[in-house]
C-alpha cells in the first residue's frame, strides 16, 4: 500500500468531511472555522499533485486573507441573536438535496465512462519559471487585466463599505 | 498508483457539496461560502487534467490562479455588499431582502 495512495484518501476525507461541516453546522463561526480547514485540505491536494506554487498561493490567499475577510463580515454581521442559529437552511434544503444527488450522479457517470491519455512527459520541478514564462509572455493580456479587476473591486469593497451619508 | 479520475471524482463531490451549500443556506455568507468551495473544487479539476494530460506548459496552473484572483475580488464586493444591506436594514438573511419581488 503505497504512502501516496493512503495520504491521498486521508487528504480527500478530510476535504470532504470539513466541507459536509460546512453545510452542516448551523453556528456560523464554526462553518467558516470548517471552510478554513476545506481550503487547507485542498491546498494539500495541490502538493499531492506537484503543484507546489499553487498550495503555497492556496494558503496565502484563501486562507490567510478570504478566510478573515469571511469571519470579519461574519463578526459585522450577528445582531446578539443566538450564535447557535446563526446559519440555518432554507425550505429547499430536501428538493436541492435531490438535484444535486442526480447532478452529481450524472457527472459521475460521464466521468467514469471517458477515457484519458495519460502522458508519460514528465512534470517540471519548479511550476513558478513556468508560470511567470507563461503569464508574463504569452497570456500578458489576461494578467494586466485582472491587476486592474483587483483595483476596480478594491474601489467598490471601499466605497461600498464606507458607506451614504444621508443629506439631514 | 493515483490517477486522473480519482482526483476528477472528488472535485465533482466537492463541487456539488458546495453547490448544495450554496443552494440551501439562508444567511448571506453561507452562500458565499459556497460559491468559494465550488470554486476551489475547480482548481482542483484544473490542477488534475494539468498535471495528468498536458504537463508540457502549466496554463492550468495559470487558469487556477487567475480563477484565485478572481474570487477575491467577487468575494471582496459580494461581502461589502453583504455589509452595507445590513447597516440599513439590518438583517443578512436572504429571505428578508425581497424588494426586488413582485
């Protein structure tokens, strides 16, 4: 049995289980506690898969920054009801149930009934030297743009945030 | 001997648990945390196909982390948005914000 195979079962159970959590637990501080361990798991997936940038971006961003920016709006949020019932379900929590059971059903079948190719060339050791050949070479365009989606969303979270100040 | 379809297989799970989580949840956030699940089980996707089919250049790992960018964006502005509904109105269920119905 090879340490791979066990640690990969390991790693999904616990991306699985923390994101059932998620749904799970009505106390809304304890579901963003569970998210933050989610992206932990997914972030050991990546290095799982030789993506070593991509695991240390996954902790920096998701983790380190999304995850605070969730519990903060989470903080600003709760009026002094009871914690406990922070986070509940709405009516269609059976009906959606269903649907996505047979989305995922479907999913699953055209999954297992398509083959793949596996290539044999083998994966470079240091993804960031491709990456930036990649971003700063071929696919510029996308990278200058997102700089710029990230200052159009920084001055809306700002101006939103701050808030109308009502003539009296 | 991991290959391609075992990791195809938990990103589908993880994609309709969050789909599910995104679906279900009254609170605002929960949606939102959803959306983020969803999204991190695509990378996963990307990540996978990247590795197994085409390991010749990494523009899956570039997908992934321009999909990264984005979230934080959208998440940044769905959460400012979250905040100021409720300075006015004081309430961040999804069910209350009905002005929009009929």
């Amino acid at each position: 049995m090879n340490l791979t195979i066990v640690l990969f079962y390991i790693i999904s159970l616990i991306v699985l289980v923390s994101a059932v959590y998620v749904i799970f637990s009505t106390n809304i501080i304890h579901s963003a506690l569970y998210l933050v361990l989610t992206f932990i798991g997914v972030a050991c997936v990546f290095i799982l898969l030789s993506a070593d940038f991509l695991a240390v971006a996954q902790i920096l961003i998701y983790v380190g920054a999304i995850s605070v920016l969730l519990v903060f709006s989470v903080m600003l949020t709760i009026r002094g009801e009871d914690i406990q019932k922070t986070n509940p379900f709405n009516q269609y929590k059976f009906s959606s149930g269903l649907v996505v059971l047979i989305f995922f059903l479907f999913i699953l079948r055209i999954l297992l009934l398509s083959s793949f190719a596996p290539s044999n060339i083998a994966f470079p050791q240091n993804t960031v030297v491709g990456i930036a050949n990649l971003m700063l070479n071929q696919y510029i365009l996308p990278f200058e743009i997102s700089g710029i989606l990230l200052l159009v969303a920084l001055v809306g979270a700002i101006t939103l945030g701050k808030g109308i100040n009502k003539p009296k | 001997m991991i290959v391609l379809e075992d990791y195809l297989i938990l990103a589908a799970a993880l994609f309709c648990l969050g789909l599910y989580c995104a679906l279900v949840k009254k609170n605002v956030v929960g949606i939102l945390m959803g959306i983020e699940i969803m999204l991190n089980a695509v990378n996963i996707n990307l990540a996978a196909f990247n590795r197994f089919i085409a390991p010749q250049n990494l523009v899956g790992h570039l997908f992934v982390v321009f999909i990264t960018v984005v979230a934080a964006a959208e998440l940044s502005v769905g959460l400012a948005i979250v905040l100021s509904i409720y300075r006015y109105h004081k309430t961040s269920s999804a069910d209350d914000l009905d002005w929009l119905k009929w």
